[in-house]
C-alpha cells in the first residue's frame, strides 16, 4: 500500500511539474509560479534535497554563510534534521515565504526516509505565486518581509 501510495504521489508530482515554472516574483527575486489552477489540498511538489543529521546542518550552514549563499535552501525539521536544497534541490527551493501562504508543508517519513511535501491550503489560480510560511525561529537579525499580505508580520524571522 505505501509504495502505491508512493508511485502515485510521484506520478501526480511529474504531471504538476510541467505546470510550475519559476520566473521573477513580486515578493523576491524568482519565485514559483502556477500555470493551471490548483486545488485545495492537492499536492504541489516536493521539497527535494539531502536529508543531512543536525551537526552536519550547523557545518554546511557556516559554509554557505561563508561563500554568501545564506542558509535559505536549508529546510529545517523538528527533530533538528534539514533538507539541504542547496546542491542538489528541486524547483521546490524557489518558492517564496509568505504570511498569508497558499500552501503548507507536512513532513512524512517514506520507509523511514523523511520527505518533505508541500500542499495547496486553498485553491490556487493559474498565475498565482506558490508560497508557504517558512516558520524562520525568532532572530535578532531580522529578514523583512515583502508578501505584502494583510497580515504580514514584518520579518520572515
Ligand atoms: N516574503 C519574503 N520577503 C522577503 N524576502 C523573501 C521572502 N520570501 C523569500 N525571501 C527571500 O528568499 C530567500 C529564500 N529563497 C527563495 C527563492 C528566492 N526568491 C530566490 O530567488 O532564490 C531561496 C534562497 C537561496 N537564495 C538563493 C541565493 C543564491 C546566492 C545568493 S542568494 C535565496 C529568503 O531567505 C529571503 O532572502
């Protein structure tokens, strides 16, 4: 049952693919983009990076600050685990963070793998940037926020 759970999560993910394309957002930079019109709580795409343990993640993050690329393809997981986008990472890696998101990620571990998906919260009309919140931690150092939503907080962290 899994892995037709699995096959058909990843069949549905390579039809949805042709269907985003990244281009310049009005958020930040590029950002991902819906060709077609998305249905509420249908699944957009994955979250495609290395799975790397915590000590690794601290390591591969002073790098990165190091060569100026940020931490921001470092998707962090509750137990302290990250998705490392940074090298190898799908188009996922893209989207912007957004205070009135249309999406959501949910974390679900695949024969003890951890992958990370992300789902419409609402329907998405074609043309409509992908976004979710990034839940940043709180930091002192503060990344303002251009989502431009009603109720943006300010910062992404
Ligand atoms: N609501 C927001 N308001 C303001 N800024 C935002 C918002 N939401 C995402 N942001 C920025 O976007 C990064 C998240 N990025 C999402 C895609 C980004 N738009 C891109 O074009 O690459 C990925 C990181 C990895 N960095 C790429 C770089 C490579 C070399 C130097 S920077 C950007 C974040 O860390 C932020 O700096």
């Amino acid at each position: 049952a899994a892995e037709g759970a699995e096959l058909l999560k990843a069949t549905q993910l390579k039809a949805r693919k042709k269907h985003l394309r990244f281009q310049r957002s009005k958020i930040h930079d590029w950002g991902l983009v819906a060709q077609e019109p998305i249905e509420s709580e249908d699944l957009v795409v994955e979250y495609v990076g290395e799975l790397i343990r915590p000590q690794i993640s601290d390591i591969r993050e002073r790098l990165y600050e190091k060569m100026g690329i940020g931490s921001s393809y470092l998707f962090r997981l509750d137990d302290g685990y990250v998705v490392d986008a940074t090298k190898r990472g799908g188009i996922a890696r893209f989207i912007n963070h957004s205070c009135e998101p249309n999406c959501y990620t949910k974390v679900i571990s695949v024969e003890g793998q951890k992958k990370i998906f992300i789902y419409a919260k609402r329907h998405i009309a074609a043309g409509e940037e992908i976004t979710y919140n990034y839940k940043f931690p709180l930091e002192d150092k503060k990344i303002p926020c251009n989502c431009s939503s009603r109720k943006c907080r300010g910062s992404l962290n």
